[in-house]
C-alpha cells in the first residue's frame, strides 16, 4: 500500500524557476527510505510539499491515499532543516506541549529518549549546544507515532556516536505501517540503513531503487554511486 | 557497535554469510534461537527488512527454520546441513588461499608446501 504517490509533481517558484519537475514517486509503508541529492536539487522543496506546507505548482501528491491536507498532517510527523521550536521554553515543557498538539504524541517513549541521550530536560533549549538542540528536535518528531516521517537534514550537526543512536532510534521506532523519508548528503552514514534511495537531480527523479539493487548493479556502495552520478 | 559491511555487495548477502559464519563456528549453535530481526537489525546497524531478506535466504538453503505460530528462528539441528555449510566454507577458504598464492606467482603444490610448513613451526 503507497503512504505517498506522487503524479507528475511540480513545484515552481515564481514563474520560471522550477525547483521539482514532473515527479513520480511510489513510496510504500515499511520503508526507510534515503532522499539523497546535491545543493539545490530540490529534496526540501518535495519534504515541504509533503509536509503541507507548499502547495504543489501541478500534479498530484497523496499521502496514504488522501490529498494534502489536516488528515494527512495528522499522520505526518516533518522534522524540518531549521530550528522549528519556541526557544526560550524549556525541553521538558516544549514535550508537553508537543504533546498537547499531536494525539499520536507517545510522552513516555520522549522521556525515555532523553535519558538515553543523556539530554537534561529541565534546561532552556536556546542554552543548549547546537547537536544537543538536533537531537531534542529529533526526538520530539520520533516521538509521533506517525505514518510517514519526514526528516530533513536528521544527522547533520551531530556526532558520530550520537548519529549511531539517532540511527538506530529511528530503526527501533519505525514499524511495518509506518515510513520514514531521510533527506541527506551523508549517505555512507546512513546508507546501511536504508531499503530504498532516491536521486533528484536539478528537480526530477534521476532514480529510485533499493540499495541493495544499486549494489548489485553497480558494484558500488550507495555513497560512491551517488559521488558518480553527481560528480562535479 | 554496528557491523561492518564492503561495499559492492548487497548488505542482505554479506549479513546472511555472517550469521553463515557464526552458525559454522557454533557462536549460534545447532537447534539454538537466532535473535529476532529487530534485535539483530539493532546490532548491525541495518534495516529490518535488510535482516528479514538475510533470514529468508538462510530459510532457502535450510539452514534456519522458522518455528510456526511464535515467529521465532532457530539454527537447524539437521548434521547433514551443518556439515554441508562447513564443507562449503571450508571449500570457499581453500580456494581463496590458492587463489591468493597464485597471485603470488605459487602453484598448487608449492602452496601446499607453504601449509605444511606451518604445521612443522608448530
């Protein structure tokens, strides 16, 4: 069953400059998938438009079969490339109220990964470094028990032994009805993790495959693939 | 922490030839519980579905069974499987030794000679 499809999606900014062009995307429930593609290639513009927060110029986008819409924010949980939180609140109280705001807001599984994150909650978000403030954002969009994650830009600021939990948060939490989109430069990062990738390259789909297809098609890694494909 | 995989080749290969190697050296041994797929997806630092799609290539060649009704998986208690995985790990390390000699410049015999050695040093 597709969580999100696609129908010859475009989105332009003002009039001429297409920032995606004439997508289609079949994205089924149970995947993580990898939205990988250089600077300007248009990854935020699709997580946005998914996300309800552009509307599309033309084509179609569902998600789990519905138009873009309060339904399917509902089901959406959007980790955004920006600080998305009120700055000044404290960690635990922005916990409640995200949890105020979303039904699907499970409080227990936040709490529990602060601790292991070793994040003191009682602290002011502003005051916090900028991974420690990442992985607060992070936790509070895995924290949904959403359909579709969208997550742009999840592991940039972080290290890498924070990036492994991150990681494995991200495995341990998804489930068979649920899909998570990650959108990155650091392929070998998480390439292991992934079922499926996805290239855009200047706004349209250049590929969409399984990793492991690429592997054995190519010979070659997700991250060297990419490093081909997209070589400057 | 998370396993190590080359690339080049698909991560469901190289996980179901580990959980090979652990099975042939008995670190999982005969009739014993494999972990779950999460639990192995966990440690390896992969995708479930990448463990689910190793789990069922062992399935294949009978080397794991799945128990009906729990979901749990067990390594194959059957000695003609067991002997036939050692047999083929063993065949495949004989090979890779000969082929590396020959890039040595050695033949068969020499590398032979190479392995006896090494049991007189010891």
């Amino acid at each position: 069953m597709a969580i999100l499809e696609a129908v010859k999606l475009s989105k332009a900014y003002g009039k001429k400059k297409y920032a995606l062009e004439g997508i289609n995307l079949n994205i089924e429930s149970g995947k993580i998938i990898g939205l990988c593609g250089p600077n300007g290639s248009g990854k935020t513009t699709l997580i946005k438009l998914a996300a309800g927060l552009l509307t599309p110029t033309g084509g179609e986008l569902t998600i789990d079969g519905k138009a873009i819409g309060p339904e399917t924010k509902a089901i959406v949980s959007y980790l955004p490339d920006k600080t998305f939180v009120p700055e000044n609140m404290k960690v635990f109280a922005i916990i409640d109220f995200f949890k105020e705001f979303y039904a699907d807001f499970d409080i227990n599984a936040s709490h529990e990964m602060l601790k292991r994150l070793d994040i003191d909650g009682s602290e002011t978000f502003k005051t916090l470094s900028k991974g420690t403030q990442e992985k607060v954002q992070l936790v509070l969009i895995m924290s949904r028990k959403a359909k579709l994650y969208l997550l742009d830009e999840p592991i940039g600021g972080v290290d890498p032994a924070a990036r492994d939990y991150i990681l494995s948060t991200i495995i341990s939490n998804y489930n068979a009805d649920s899909s998570v989109i990650i959108s990155t430069h650091l392929i070998s990062d998480i390439e292991n993790t992934l079922d499926e990738v996805i290239f855009i390259k200047y706004g349209k789909l250049f590929l969409h495959s399984t990793s492991d297809e690429i592997r054995e098609n190519h010979g070659m890694s997700v991250d060297a693939y990419f490093r081909e494909v997209f070589r400057c | 922490m998370s396993w190590k995989f080359d690339d080049g080749t698909p991560i469901y290969l190289q996980i179901a030839e580990r959980i090979r190697a652990q099975i042939a050296s008995g670190e999982l041994p005969p009739g014993g519980k494999i972990p779950t797929v999460r639990e192995i997806a966990e440690t390896a630092g992969v995708n479930p579905n990448t463990v689910q799609r190793a789990l069922s290539e062992l399935e294949s060649s009978a080397l794991v069974a799945s128990e009906r009704g729990n979901g749990g998986r067990f390594v194959s208690a059957n000695p003609d499987v067991l002997y036939k995985l050692k047999h083929d790990l063993a065949r495949k390390a004989a090979f890779d030794y000969v082929y590396r000699m020959s890039k040595l410049g050695f033949n068969r015999s020499e590398a032979q000679n190479y392995l006896t050695e090494i049991k007189e040093e010891k």
